[in-house]
C-alpha cells in the first residue's frame, strides 16, 4: 500500500511506538503506522499548505480520494465535489467518523516550509490534523479488512465547510452519511493538552453558538434635546447592559446560557443623536431545550427592555449550531478505546467549551462523542492557540489520534453497545 505524497524533507522516519501501558493494535498496525510516519506527516503538510475555503474544499476532497483509492478502498465524492464518504468492511451496522475539510480566512503567521501558499488563508483551526487523522485511520483498517480482522463496517466522512453557515453537516446526513450509522465519533485539536493526552467528556461538551442582530431606528435630534425623540443611542446602551442580565434571570443557570456582544455601531457626531443604530452578538447554550427556546426569548426580551425608550426595534436572530451533547455509552467506549491507545493516565477530562462545533448536527440523529486531542508540544509553555495566525501541532499528534480511532472502531464494533 503506498501513500501518493513524498515524506518531507528532514522530517523523522517512524513515530514513538506502543506508549507504556497501552495495549497494541491487531495486526501488526502500531508498527505499520511507525513506518508511514513521515508520509502521513507529508500529507498534513500539503494540506496545510493549500488550504480551500468552507464550501470550496475541492483539491482536499480529490488528494482523499486519491489516497483512500490507493488503499483499494472505494471512496466517493459528495454532489458538490467537496467531500468525501467511504465505508471500510462489511456489516448491517456502521460505526462512522468524521473530519473537517476547510480552513480559516486568516493570515499564516508562521516561518515553516508548509506555510499556507494562499494569502489570508490558512488551517488555523486543525481540520488538516483532523483530515490526515481520517486518512491514516482508512489506511490502517484496510489493511485489517483485507486480513479479514476488521469485525464490521466502518464509515469516514470528510465534511466539507465546518466552518461557515450555513455549515457541511447537513450536506453530508443529506447524501446518506449516516444512513445504518449506529454511532459516530470525532475529535478536535486542543493545544491546550501536550500531544499524548485526550481529553473526554460526557454530556455538554460544546456551545449551540447562534448570531443576533438589533436594528434600532428613530427620528434622530439634538443631543440638547433628548426629550423630543428617541434617544438611541441611550436605548441601545439598554439592550446591552439590560437583556444579558435580563436573561439570566429567566433561564436556569445550569443550561448555560451566554448572550455576549461584539459590535455596536450607531452616529457619527457627539452632539447629533443618530436615527438608526445597531449591535450584534453571539448567544450559546449548553442546553439542548434552552436552545430552542432561546430565539423566542432573547427576541421578547429586547422588545420588552426597548419599548420604554420609544425606538423602533427589528431583531434579527440567526440560528448557527447546535450543542454537542456526547453520549455517553459512546463516550465511555472511545475513553475506553484512548485508555487502550495511550495509557489509561493519559486520558484527562475534558473542561466544557462555550465554542461551537457542527458534530452537534450529526448527534441530533445519532448517539456519538466528539473527544479533545492534545497537539502541545510536551514540555514547552508556547500554545498556539485555535483560530490564531500561528497555530500549529506537535505532529506526533497524528499518530495519536490515529491509534484512538483505531481502537475505537475495534471497540464500537465489538461491543454491540449501539
């Protein structure tokens, strides 16, 4: 089985083997993936190296196919082009795994050789990780299928466009990505963890993350004479300091509920009240029923806390995704699965993250667990951090991973958990 891209240049030719008190994959595959190291790394880098925007992942899709077909698998496009879905194995039931195809509009920091060659684009985000993860897993269960060792079906869906919204998880369970699927799984680059470590969690795991948008309009006036129009500047000083705090007082704290503005915009000369003015903001829910109810809601409140000041108010509120809520029988077998994979001291408990993740779609289907993947270099204080112009990974993180979803697609299928 070969891999299409060359090993770069200086990089190490094999990964740290079996960690101490890890159990070995079947089939020789711990050392099968040592060896092809360096490789994988290699596609990593081309990744991060030509990165595609959400929706337009078209070349990354192709070098997916290109690989998995190489394997003897037989992998197939989304309609658009720009994903891709390929079972491995055979079986009634399918244990499914995803990654993320697309990068960020933000410019690469770094000085390495697999700098993004396209300007203001970039991979800050992991999905090249994450992609490379799915393509060695593919890799490394063909070859136990064609030994006749891998005990079901397994399924890969490299979605397009996890990034934007409207956002590629719909695109993907609307060409049958979780069609006989029984339980699904992915993981997520976290730098905040040294390469080695996961973090898992059941239950809330990330933020529904909507946008709400409020438009005010007015007659507008003389700074000298409030009392003659609407104040609107003053009334849209109220929808900030008033609706989060209204908020939180009319949903239980415990679903988690964070209404937070990023942007107000309203006139340009300080003795001129302006007639129109607006602020937008984010709100996210850990809590799947508060989720729902949250449009209705903030859009009451900001009628309510507006009509005193005698402004015209329009509420805008844009549903992005929803909480990830992980399993927990899906959690407990891919903790399982990385205790197997990397030693039982090296899975941690992953902190909850206010942050949005479109997983959540496919977990409004199916039961799953998305997991936290440690990309820190051990040892060092520097932490990239996400959506930053110079994030990157330790490496090693790649064969991590692969090892965790490997022993987990052993696990999900032999328990009949699902």
């Amino acid at each position: 089985m070969t891999i299409a891209l060359t090993a770069p240049e200086g990089a190490d030719t094999a990964w740290p083997g079996t960690m101490p008190g890890a159990d070995p994959l079947p089939g020789q595959l711990d050392r099968w993936l040592a060896a092809r190291g360096a490789e994988l790394v290699a596609i990593r880098r081309h990744i991060h190296a030509h990165p595609e925007p959400s929706h337009s992942e078209f070349e990354t899709a192709a070098l997916v196919m290109r690989e998995l077909t190489l394997a003897g698998l037989s992998p197939r496009l989304m309609p658009r082009g720009n994903g891709v879905i390929c079972d491995i194995g055979e079986g009634d039931q399918v244990i499914a795994f995803r990654a993320d195809l697309d990068a960020l509009p933000l410019h690469d920091l770094k000085d390495v050789s697999y700098r993004s060659t396209v300007e203001k684009l970039t991979h800050a985000c992991g999905h090249d990780v994450h992609t490379t993860i799915l393509i060695g897993l593919g890799l490394a269960l063909a070859q136990l299928n064609e030994r006749g060792e891998l005990p079901g079906r397994i399924r890969l869906l490299f979605q397009p466009a996890e990034e934007a919204i409207p956002s590629g998880a719909p695109e993907v369970i609307a060409a049958g990505g979780l069609k006989d699927v029984a339980a699904i799984y992915a993981l997520h680059c976290y730098p905040q963890l040294p390469a080695g470590l996961v973090g898992v969690r059941s239950g809330p795991f990330t933020a529904a993350a909507d946008t709400v948008k409020v438009k005010l309009s007015g007659p507008g006036g003389h700074t000298a004479r409030p009392h003659l129009t609407a104040d609107l500047v003053h009334a849209l000083g109220r929808v900030i300091v008033d609706v989060p705090a209204l908020l939180d007082r009319r949903v239980d704290p415990r679903a988690g509920v964070s209404l937070v503005w990023g942007s107000v915009h309203a006139g340009q000369a300080f003795n001129a009240i302006p007639g129109t003015g607006e602020v937008m903001g984010t709100v996210r829910v850990l809590n799947r029923e508060a989720w729902r109810e949250a449009p209705e809601m903030v859009t009451r409140l900001v009628r309510d806390v507006v009509a005193a000041t005698g402004a015209e108010v329009e509420v805008e509120y844009r549903r992005g995704v929803p909480p990830v809520i992980n399993d927990r029988m899906a959690t407990a077998i891919i903790a399982g699965a990385a205790g197997a994979a990397l030693g039982a001291d090296r899975v941690v408990e992953a902190e909850l993250s206010m942050g949005g993740e479109d997983f959540s779609y496919y977990l409004e289907h199916v039961p799953g667990a998305m997991i936290r993947l440690g990309t820190g270099t051990p040892g060092s204080d520097v932490r990239h951090d996400l959506h930053q112009g110079d994030f990157d990974v330790d490496e090693n993180c790649i064969a991590h991973g692969i090892r965790v979803m490997a022993h987990t697609a052993l696990a999900a299928l032999s328990t009949g958990a699902f």
